[in-house]
C-alpha cells in the first residue's frame, strides 16, 4: 500500500509518508505535535473532516466531511527559521498550478496565499513553525474547497469550490498529488537561495492584485495603492498615493482590492 502510493506519487521526499484520517482535530495540529518529537520532513497528514480547523488570524476553517483536500505538509527546512514565511506563498503557487494542471482553468492568487476562481475564494494556507532540539519543522496546512457546496451563511458571498465554479466534480486525490510535485520542485528552488528569487516572476503571473488598486489595512496607518508584485522576501511592493514604493509584510496588515474581496 505505501510503496503503491509512492510510486503513483512521483516524489523523492515529499508526502512519501502520509497518515490519512477520516477526522482530526486539524492536520495542522497534529503535524506539529509529531514534529516536536520526531523529524517529519516530508510527512503529509491528511483528514476527511477537521473538528477544529483553523485558519489564519485565528479564524477557523469549516468543510463538509469529504468535500475539500484537508492536508498539512511538514519540511525542515536548511535555511534559518526566519527565511521560512516564503513557503507559504511557494506553497500557495503549487496549489496553483495542480489547479491549472487538474481542471485545465487557471486560479489567481490574493497576495500573500489565497487562492480565487471567479473572485471566490477556494484555497487558503495556514503555515506553522515548531522547533525541536537541533531542528525546526514548518507546517504548511492547506484546505482546497474541491466539491465543496456548501458554506458557512457569513462566507457565502466570497466562498467558493472547483466545484461551484467550474460546474463539476473533480478527484481529491489526483490534486493532492499534483500539489505535492509542484511543491517539490518549487522547494528545492527556494532552498537554493533561501528566498524567492528564482519562483518570483511565476508567482506574479498568478497574482491578482497586480497593476490593481489595492488598500493597505496598516492599522495605524491605512494607505490605497496599486500592487506591482512581489519582493524575494515575498512582501507586496506596492506605490502608494505620493509614488513612493512600500513593502507590505503580510504578517503585520493585510490588503484588500478596492472593489470587493480580491
Ligand atoms: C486561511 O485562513 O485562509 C487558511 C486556511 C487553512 C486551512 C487548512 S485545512 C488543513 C490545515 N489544517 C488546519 O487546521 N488548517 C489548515
């Protein structure tokens, strides 16, 4: 059964081992309570349903049970802990391009990891860090609404699936395969230089907000703007009301299109 799977799967090192489940409190919950006590570079955890699944900035993530791709890759990275937020938008770039490869449809991606079919949301990324002795480990969660049809009432407006979107059923499977070669690839990329030098320009041609009107949530200081792209540190460049270049971190504001959700 494992050595069926890894050979249908293609990778040298990423999901070659994976723990399937029917239901867990989130995958992401569990990769980092395996990677405090043991190397799991390369581990993929995946669940029909999630009783507790999260998303970013603390909000949750709710699918129907065996509707949408519910999976936490973990890597241990080379580089220092501190270059290891670029994983999530490399991430995010291989779940795009499984999508294009499976549906034959391109998704956009909302900076910094979102990804959006028709304006409406079908992907998100939760990237979590644990450290163990001489190691640290990332855990790179990723929720796809595959055929997914319903949604909770409040996400009803900017939700929505391959399915909703494209009119039909698409294997769960099959995509979390796609996302674990591209993934792959991409990496080892990454960890040439420890940045997104080399996947930067892909990434661009899947960003929505570029050349676009976008506004600045800073807290303190909320500006409007239109977003060039991205830096190799992955924050959003974008030239604000006076011409003036500003970097975007996305773990400090986030950013949201004048005109709706993207
Ligand atoms: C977001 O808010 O956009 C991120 C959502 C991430 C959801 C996925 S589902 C699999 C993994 N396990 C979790 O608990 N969260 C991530």
């Amino acid at each position: 059964m494992r050595e069926e799977w890894k050979k249908r799967l293609g990778t040298v090192w990423a999901g070659t081992e994976c723990l399937g489940f029917r239901i867990l409190d989130s995958t992401n919950e569990y990769g980092k309570s395996l990677a405090v006590r043991r190397p799991v570079h390369g581990l993929l955890i995946t669940a029909q349903s999630q009783t507790a699944g999260k998303g970013r900035r603390g909000r949750t993530w709710q699918s129907p049970e065996g509707t949408a791709v519910l999976m936490s890759l973990c890597v241990e990275p080379e580089f220092l802990p501190e270059r290891a937020a670029g994983l999530t938008l490399v991430m995010a770039m291989a779940a795009a391009e499984a999508i294009r490869e499976l549906t034959g449809v391109q998704p956009g991606i909302k900076w910094p990891n979102d990804l959006v079919l028709n304006g409406k949301k079908i992907c998100g990324i939760l990237t979590e860090m644990v450290f163990r002795k001489e190691a640290y480990a990332v855990i790179l969660g990723v929720g796809i609404n595959v055929n997914t049809e319903q949604f909770p009432k409040e996400l009803e407006e900017t939700a929505g699936s391959l399915k909703t979107e494209l009119g039909r059923a698409f294997s769960k499977d099959a995509l979390i395969g796609m996302v674990l070669r591209f993934f792959e690839a991409y990496y080892e990329q990454y960890q040439m230089t420890g940045d997104l030098s080399l996947l930067k320009e892909r990434y661009e041609a899947f960003l929505v907000n570029r050349d676009k009107e976008v506004r600045v949530l800073d807290p303190q200081h909320p500006y409007q703007g239109v977003a060039k792209g991205i830096t190799k540190e992955g924050k959003l460049i974008v030239v604000d009301q006076n011409n003036q270049e500003q970097c975007v971190d996305s773990g400090e504001v986030s950013v949201r299109g004048i005109l709706g959700y993207t």
